[in-house]
C-alpha cells in the first residue's frame, strides 16, 4: 500500500519518504492498450526534456481487450508503474492519456487525450455496452466535467466532434501530429532504413498494412502476403509487413507467426508491433493498406498506395474516408505484380496532397504547439530551451530471417551472339500461392536450396544446391561441392562463391565451371542458375559469355569457362 500522503515521486510504499526528486507538479500517465501507450512513450521525452520540475508516474489500467503487452512495454522502457486502484492516492496535476476510454477517478485534474491514430476515423465496439462508439473520444461524463482536453489534428477534427459531440466545445486542443511530423522529418535517412532492412537499391520494397478487426486487410485476406511474395520475384522485390498493435495484443505474436509462416519462411519483412513501422514506412516503395491510419500516413508522405480493403466502419467525412475514393484498389485476384509496377509508374508524389491538408495541420510544429498545451494544464512555464523540433526515427533493426530455398525459373534468348539468361527466383515455401509457366525448349524452372534449408525433404528434392557463405579459398568450394553432390545424389548442380570474388559450379558429370560477373557481386544461385540453363539448353559451358538478366532492369555480363580436370595417375 501507499503511504497516506499524496504522492509526488515514483510509485511504492510511503514513496514521498524515499524520493530524490521533487518536482512540483505530478503528471500521470494512463497506459491501457500497447498502441496508446507507445504514442505517449515516443512523445513525451522530447515535451519534458531536462525538466525536473515535473514527476512522471504511470499508472496501468487493465480494463481494456488490448491490454496484453502494456507491462511489458513499459518496464521494457524502464517505467515505475502503479496499479490502476491506486491512482487516487497520487494526487496528479494533470492525466496524460492517448487512450480515450479510460475510468479517470473522481477529481478536478484535468486530463489531455492525445489521439493514437489519425483523429476519429473509426467506429469501434464499445467496452462499456454492446454498441459501436467513435474512436478517440471520451465518455460523456468526462467531457460534461470539462476536465478532458482532446488534442487534434485538424481543425475539420474539431468540426466533426462538435456535431457529434457538442459537448466537446472549447475542449479541443489543434497541434498537429507528432507521428506524421516524424515521418516527413525521417525521409532524408530513407536510405539507411531500407540499409538496415535488408533492402538493396535495385529492389522494391512492397510495405502491406493492416488494421485490426474484421473489415481490415488481414482479416479480410490473410492470405495476402504469402501470395505476394509468390508473384514478386525476390531479386527484385522485398516484402514487408506493418500488423496493428491489437492484432498482436488480442491473438499474440504465436498465432501470427504461425498464420504467416510461409510468408515468413519465404523472407517476409514482419515488423514488431512497436516503432519499427515508422521507418519501414519511410524506406516502402509501394504500401498496400486498408482504412487504418498507417495507409493514411503512408499516402500523405507521398508513398504510392493501392487499398486492399476498406471496412464500413470507416467514419464518412473523415480524411481517411476521402482517401478511400482517391487511391486505387488492389484487385486480390488479379496479377499482384502488374498492380505494384502499375501505381508506382502511375504515382505523382502530390497525388495525395488533398487528403493531406484536410488530416495534417500546422505540419512540422506538433511537439511544439503540444509542449505549449501539456505546460498550460500543468500550470507550469514552458522551459526557457528552445522549442522541441520532430526528431528523425532511429534505424531499425532487420526482422526478417533469410531466405533458404527458391523456385528458379530460367528463360533463355539467344537472337544476339551473346546469350542472354533471363532469371526470375521466388521463395519455394510460396510456390503454392504462385504459379509455374510451362516449361519449353527455352525456358525452365527447377528448385535450389541454400545450405542451411531446414527441410530435408526440400534439400532432397533440390537440382540446385548452393553455399551460403563464400569459401574462403579454392579447395574449400571445391571440397564442399564434392561432399555436397555425394551427400545428395538428386542434385544437378551445387556451388559456392569464393572470398575474392568468382563463384564455383560442379557438375554431378564432374565438370567444374568457373563463373564471373564483370559488375557487382552476385550470390552463387545466380551464377548456379546460368549453369542450369545453358546446361539444360545444351549450350557451351567453356569460354562462353552470357547476359544475365536479373527480371526486367538489371543486367550483368558471367564469363564461364571450365575448370581443367587434373590428370589422374
């Protein structure tokens, strides 16, 4: 229990005897679902900075469906937390919340919403009764005590709260939206975010968002994402993956791993349900969305955009609704592929600019209009520093393990004296979502595994086997390859590049090809799969040139030549 006095330093017993800190006013954060409580973790280090004048408890209300990983987070970041019960024991001088559905106890505090989203754009289940509420605005008895301040982001937000919510009136707070200010702040560090994620400058990353609830895009095609990765060929493309922090707090992190585990398995780019999205959004080159406000976000940056579902409980008249009417739908049974490369040809960067004006105000001043708002409530004077500007996200960390085993397709054209080997690879735990052309005298298709592929019966089935890691000298490939064509006597092929540069491709005959590319390094499958089609075709594998053709855009010159064969005694 607490001591009897109210408290003005963290949270424990007679708390007040023990504290180092005295600061003069105690603001109390309400944490009640993961997605609010990560909007206020991200914002106020940058509105307190430096300033011991205010104590900072947080107080944990359990009362909400989504509540499962909120302690976790917020020990994760080093909070003393209080149980909810005790809050009346704290004495705040100010409540700060980004959930709008707290039980704020009897008192006169004031209490600040800060919206988690893109203002009330959503109707969502009622905790208190069996009906739909709008989300983002507190119970009517919150807002007839005028204790609630709602922070906006729009004046058309403020409009829309006084027609549904009269009561509402002169308790609305414009700022802005820290989280969009960020984004726009973030994108001159694009490059080391797509870096960071495993992004190389030739591929497309293909960002999918999904809110939670029925009506969103995972739970209207779970599906979808092993079906892109399938129709996007992996050298050209990365899949990636932003999961509503509801998804992951109603049905854990085991069941989605366990729904996604091909799209995993094939390279899938799942970022966790906290901070990581927002540089993932940054670095996207395509965002496939539903009515959620990541998809709102991701369109205001300038990011092309198809919608891949749109829920009726979208909220008419909002920004997110009109957006609804602007982008393009993605047709699920149509070709995924043609879609992506059709909006990214089609896209201009202010396609979006309307929808963005009626969402964002006052852009790249949020923290700042908010540390002015958090100071009025606290009755405190702003700090003398200057005032805070968006801070640039930090880089992410790459959350996608690698991918071991592929659906080669070759294609080979030989109308110039230089043959030109077209390679299209795609992650074979999805070939079931794709589709495999028919083989022909010029084009064919055959199954390579990496190394360290976790199933045998893969790595059994494999005509093509590749090292993943460079040998560091000649006789290590070459040893590898032999043990590996023993080990397997299925296998056409196997190969292994070589520190320095060159990759080594033996033949089940014997025969060794030596393979160099005149430009960048390729990993050996590439160099592998140029083998297998010349092979196939029976064409010269010895001092021949050959044009490989990586999908559509890039290209490199491989040299082959045969390895001699030492003579045997």
């Amino acid at each position: 229990m607490f001591g009897s006095l109210p408290l003005r330093a963290p949270v424990g017993r007679d708390a007040h005897r023990w504290s180092t800190f005295r600061g003069e006013r105690t603001l109390v954060i309400a944490a009640r679902t993961v997605t609010s409580t990560v909007r206020v973790l991200e914002t106020l280090p940058d509105l307190l900075r430096d300033d011991a004048r205010v104590t900072v408890v947080f107080a944990y209300d359990p009362t909400s469906a989504f509540n499962e990983g909120v302690l976790e987070l917020l020990h994760a970041a080093g909070c003393r937390v209080a149980p909810w019960e005790q809050l009346g024991q704290i004495a705040p001088d100010l409540i700060l919340s980004a959930s709008e559905n707290i039980d704020v106890p009897e008192g006169d505090c004031p209490v600040l919403v800060l919206p988690h989203g893109v203002g009330f754009q959503k109707f969502v289940p009622d905790s208190r009764s069996p009906h739909e509420r709008l989300s983002g605005v507190v119970p009517d008895s919150l807002l007839e005590s005028g204790r609630a301040w709602l922070a906006v982001s729009h004046p058309a937000q403020e409009e829309q709260l006084l027609a549904t919510h009269p009561k509402s009136a002169g308790h609305t707070l414009l700022v802005g939206d820290p989280c969009f200010d960020e984004l726009v702040s973030s994108h001159k560090r694009r490059r080391a975010y797509r870096e960071a994620l495993g992004v190389a400058e030739h591929q497309r990353l293909v960002m999918v968002s999904s809110t939670w609830g029925p009506t969103s895009l995972l739970g209207r095609f779970p599906q979808l994402l092993p079906r892109l990765i399938a129709q996007l060929p992996c050298d050209e493309y990365r899949v990636g993956a932003i999961v509503h922090p509801n998804v992951w707090s109603a049905h854990g992190a085991w069941q989605i791993r366990t729904l996604q585990s091909s799209a995993l398995d094939a390279g899938l780019l799942l970022m966790p349900a906290i901070h990581a999205w927002r540089p993932a959004l940054v670095a996207a080159d395509v965002l496939i969305g539903d009515h959620g406000s990541v998809t709102l976000y991701g369109a205001a940056a300038g990011t092309p955009l198809l919608l891949a579902a749109f829920g009726d409980d979208a909220v008419p008249g909002t920004a997110v609704h009109t957006l609804s009417s602007a982008a393009p739908r993605l047709d699920t049974r149509g070709s995924l592929r043609r879609q992506v490369e059709d909006v990214i040809r089609e896209h201009t960067p202010q396609r979006y600019a309307t929808v963005t004006t009626q969402a964002f105000a006052e852009p790249g001043h949020a923290l700042a209009r908010l540390r002015t708002a958090l100071y009025r409530l606290l009755k405190l004077p702003e700090p003398s520093s200057l005032p805070p500007t968006p801070p640039v996200l930090p880089v992410p960390d790459p959350p996608a393990a690698p991918v071991t085993s592929w659906q080669v397709t070759t294609g080979i054209t030989e109308d110039t004296a230089t043959p030109t080997v077209t390679v299209r690879r795609f992650p074979a735990t999805v070939t079931a979502y794709g589709t495999t052309p028919p083989e022909t005298a010029a084009l064919f298709t055959h199954l390579a595994c990496a190394d360290d592929e976790r199933d045998r019966r893969l790595t059994e089935s494999a005509s093509v086997l590749v090292r993943r890691r460079p040998a560091s000298v000649t006789i290590e490939a070459l040893r590898w390859i032999g043990n590996t064509l023993a080990e397997l006597p299925g296998s056409l092929l196997a190969a292994s590049a070589v520190s320095g540069g060159g990759c080594l491709v033996g033949l089940r005959d014997g025969r060794v090809v030596e393979a160099a590319a005149t430009g960048r390094a390729l990993d050996a499958g590439l160099p592998a799969a140029v083998v297998y089609a010349l092979l196939r075709a029976g064409l010269s594998l010895d001092d021949a040139q050959v044009a490989l053709r990586i999908g559509d855009s890039r290209n490199e010159d491989v040299l082959l030549r045969l390895r001699p064969t030492p003579p045997t005694c």
